[in-house]
C-alpha cells in the first residue's frame, strides 16, 4: 500500500507550545495522523526538536521549519512508498536529513511521518497498532503494562516544588493483575493525595504531566511520606499491594561532580554521599524503581549504584540513554542500568525505538514506555507498550492529554480479554 500524500501542521502541545501534527494518505483514502510530544527535561544527545527561533511568534518556539520540512522535502522522499516498509521509510528520512541528531530536517519533523506511517500501515491491514508495532519486533503475545502512576512532580515539571521530578505509585502486579484495577488504584491514591494535600492546607494544583506540585513540601523526603500515607488511607497496603518510583532527573541539578539540592539541608553532594542518601530512602520507604538517580554524564556512579541495589531495585536509564541503542550498548558493557525508559520523539523514528526495545530485552533489561513533558492527545505510545513491552509511564490521571494514553489502554485490554 504506497503513500500517496503527507501533510503538516503547526498544532499546540498541553503545555500550550507547538508542536508538529501529520495526515499520512494511502491510495486507498485512508489517512493516519501523528503529533509529536515535546521534552521538558531532555537529555544532550536527543534528536532535535527544530525550532523557528523567531520571537515575532510563540517567543521563538514555533515549528513552522519543522512542517515546512515535512510538506517539501519529506514529502518528496516517502509519497510513492510502500507505508508497510517502516524500516525502509525511515532510513531514507535519516539519509535525507544527513545528521547525527537530526538536527536538518528536524527529529520532530521526522518522527511524527515515522509515526504516522506505522498508524497508517495499520490501518491498511486492518490491523490494531499495538498488533502491528508487535509483528515489527517479532512480538506475537500481548499484555497490559503495570502502570507508574505520577502523583506528584517537582524539578522543572513542578516549578522546584522539590529537587527530584517525579514520584510514582506503582500497583502491583500480583495483587492488580488487570490494568483497569491497577489503575483505580493509583487513582483512588491520586485522590485521596488531594484531599490530604487540601487538609494540609498545601496547594493541590498540577504540574506539566497532571501531578501535584505543592510548593510547601518541605523536602524530597516529604514527598516519600505523603505518598505513603495517601496510599495508606485509600485502603491499600505499602509494600504488598503498592511500591513506589522516583524519577530524579539528576542532571538538571549537577554540575561539575557536585549534587546541588535545594530542599536538603549541606545541599551540595559528591556523587557517592547522593548515591547513600539515595540508598538511604530505598530502607525506608518501599522505592522500587529509580530512573535517572545520577547525571548522564556520571556513568562511573551508575554502574556502582546498579551493582549495589540493581538485585532489588529497577535502575531506569533516560537521559543517560535517550532510546540510543549505542548508549544502550554502553550501558549493557558498563553494567549501568537494567531498565531503559523509551521515548519514540527522544531518537526520532519507530524504527530506532523497536532497535531499542530489541536491545534492551536482548540483554535482559526491562523497558518503561514514556510520555513527555509536553504531550498530545496522540495515544501511540499506548499501542506501543502493548505491543513491545510490560510496563507505562504516563503521567498523573487526570489531564486529558495523559488520560487519552490510559483510556485507550482500557479499550485494549477488553479487545484482548
């Protein structure tokens, strides 16, 4: 089924920034459309989100070159292609663009035809995406992901409301063995934070992925405890019936070999006293899953960090990795990590993305399929981790934006029972 059409647009992301949308067309009529997420925090070795820098229009962040590449010289290379051949359609748009971080024609330009031709090829063979993104990585056996619940944000999500960006609950998946219960519970959890957080006299509105962000949380810790006690009133149990995650994004508060915490007292850290300190709330809170503890650029303490509570803790790689199967790789020789977070728009092309997802699993690495920041109403990552892997990180339950990735797994998982 060849292409016979594709189309740009300048849209708006949920942080109310542009963004990329595409229509891919088939010559039997059918079109697909893909939007593009935007990073908040991003790891140095991204695939670029080409900007305009033009302050006359959304102070400089417009897209208008990113879709103007897309409707001339994309469109040039992929109309008269068979949409089936994804891996085909994506090296030519790597090869067109020339560069290392696709920094000519754009990463955000490339990945929303990427995604939108893979949607397409689906629909072509009547297929479901999640099937089809599956067939592509040789997965034939599907199953809902268990779901990292954001419930609280902090770093650049959260205006600083704490140094560490994200604090999940995560619902088992021996005590929650379908999605639609995990998810009431980390809801009900969700909830029951607000009311807490209300009673508190702490503020209860959100930040950039639909978590709350009080500003008077007094510490990183505090975040810990909140959670616990939330969880607690909602009827479950820490430990056996919920776990919990962390997402530090380190790299936005290190610097020349030094940890800086703002809400810590001897806030300044080397990388080995953050690593105890770290180590330290793993012994008293139930924290399961640790992803960007540690600059990307602190590789030496990653490894020593998976070596000593890599048997019992999921070590996350994000920034450090940035779905690149050549850090992958360096990970894998490093013993750095033994989970890498994906993102499609952080390497460019769901190619590149199943390349990472292969690796990974090669080396017995678990993968965390991730929104961004900035998001859409777009639910391909949902499809996505369905068809490639076992575990979502979708943000708080409650933004549109992050619900349309939820609730399409809902509707997955009755077309699969």
């Amino acid at each position: 089924m060849n292409i016979t059409n594709i189309h740009a647009r300048e849209i708006l992301d949920s942080k109310g920034h542009p963004t990329v949308e595409v229509d891919l067309t088939l010559e039997n009529g059918m079109t697909a459309t893909a939007s593009v997420p935007s990073g908040a925090s991003t790891g140095s070795t991204e695939a670029v989100e080409l900007r305009d820098n033009d302050n006359a229009r959304y102070f400089g962040k417009g897209v208008l070159k990113a879709v103007a590449n897309v409707n001339t010289t994309v469109k040039s290379i992929v109309v008269g292609q068979d949409v089936t051949n994804q891996r085909n359609l994506d090296t030519l748009m790597i090869a067109a663009d020339g560069t290392e971080n696709k920094g000519k024609l754009g990463g955000n330009a490339i990945v929303a035809v990427s995604m939108a031709a893979a949607r397409a090829a689906a629909m072509a063979q009547n297929m479901p995406l999640y099937k089809y993104l599956g067939s592509l990585i040789g997965n034939t056996t599907f199953v809902l992901p268990q779901p990292l619940l954001l419930i609280l944000e902090g770093g650049k999500h959260g205006n600083w409301s704490t140094d560490c960006q994200e604090y999940f609950v995560i619902p088992k998946k021996e005590r929650f063995p379908t999605f639609k219960e995990a998810l009431r519970a980390g809801a009900e959890i969700f909830h029951t934070l607000e009311q807490l957080l209300h009673d508190k006299h702490y503020a209860t509105g959100v930040g950039y992925e639909g978590a709350f962000c009080p500003m008077e949380m007094k510490s990183n810790e505090e975040a810990f405890q909140l959670m616990t006690e939330a969880t607690e009133k909602a009827g479950y149990k820490m430990q056996d019936d919920i776990v919990l995650g962390l997402d530090a994004a380190s790299s936005e508060f290190y610097k020349d070999g030094t940890y800086t915490l703002k809400s810590e007292h001897n806030g300044k850290l080397t990388s080995r006293q953050w690593t105890e300190k770290v180590i330290e709330w793993t012994k008293k809170y139930p924290i399961w899953s640790l992803e960007d503890m540690h600059s990307e650029s602190d590789w030496d303490e990653w490894a020593y960090f998976t070596a000593t509570i890599g048997k019992d803790h999921q070590i996350v790689g994000d920034d450090l990795l940035t779905t690149n199967v050549k850090h992958i790789q360096t990970a894998i020789d490093k013993k750095a990590v033994n989970s890498v977070l994906i993102k499609v728009n952080q390497i460019g092309t769901v190619s590149e993305t199943l390349d990472a997802i292969a690796l990974s699993h090669k080396a017995g690495f678990t993968t965390v399929v991730s929104h961004r920041g900035g998001e859409t109403n777009d639910d391909f990552i949902a499809d996505l981790v369905v068809g490639t892997s076992k575990q979502s990180k979708f943000g708080g339950p409650d933004r549109g934006e992050r619900l349309a990735k939820y609730n399409r797994l809902l509707r997955i998982e009755e077309e699969l029972q």
